[in-house]
C-alpha cells in the first residue's frame, strides 16, 4: 500500500508520498485513529484481508462482497496517510478486481443522492458495521454487469 501511495502522490508530496501520516487528521466528522496506530492498524488490516480473501475468491457472492466492502470501509476509516487516501483505495480496488476476474465498476458516486448514501455507508463502515457498503457493492457490480 505504501508504494502504491508513493506512485500516486509521490511526484506532487514526495517528503511524506509512500509513508504512513504521522499527523493527527479529521475527515468530515470522522477522527481517524491516531498516527502512532497507523501502522500496526495497517499490518491488521492486511492480514485480515488476507484471511478474508481464500473464502472470497471461492465464489461465494456475499463473501466477496464482505471482501470489497471490507476493503473499502476499514482502510478509509483508518485513513493511513495525510493525503490521497480516496485515489489510492480506488486504484487498489481496482487491483482487486482485476485479481477476482470480476468487471471494472464505477467507484465513485455520479449524484448527489448517490454521494450522500455512499458517505452514510462509510460512517456505517466507521462503526464497524458493512452492511450499507455490502449493499452499495452488490449494485455496483450489478450495474457492472448489466452495462
């Protein structure tokens, strides 16, 4: 994940692209956790991932969107780095996807209405809880698919 910050950011921030944030940040009315639990959050997080991920790739739909939304809503509530958390997470997804042979989505919200579910869904995520983010994923890929 770092080096995947590093190749997004690291040509307009490079004394801080590539490295987990060492500042305390706010994200709308989120507190994301402190910088020292930063990296520990992260080792957690990929290796939950990783247990998640043999269960997910085995086909089982509501798994793999346990996999995604999980994915998505644990590393925005942690928020690693100071900056371009929203880019790396999409490209990472994207990567994910590509790895499940499943089609390109479109991740970010066209309307306001959609916006606004997606943000609910996220402080949902911040509570630990995924089910509004399992939602959004399940039609994510079905308007993948249909499209």
């Amino acid at each position: 994940m770092l080096d995947l910050h590093r190749r997004i950011a690291g040509e307009l921030v490079p004394e801080w692209a590539g490295r987990w944030r060492d500042i305390a940040v706010t994200v709308g009315r989120l507190e994301p956790p402190q910088p020292f639990q930063v990296p520990m959050l992260m080792r957690d997080y990929a290796l939950d991932l990783q247990a998640r991920w043999p269960a997910a790739a085995s086909g089982k739909s509501d798994l793999l969107l346990e996999l995604l939304a999980f994915a998505e809503g644990r590393f925005l509530t942690v928020h690693p780095f100071r900056d371009f958390n929203g880019r790396t997470i999409r490209v990472f997804l994207l990567e994910l996807l590509r790895r499940l042979d499943l089609p390109r989505v479109e991740l970010a919200p066209q309307t306001e209405a959609g916006r606004a579910e997606y943000f609910t869904a996220l402080e949902a995520a911040d509570r630990r809880d995924l089910q509004p983010l399992v939602d959004i994923w399940r039609d994510r890929l079905a308007h993948a698919i249909t499209v």
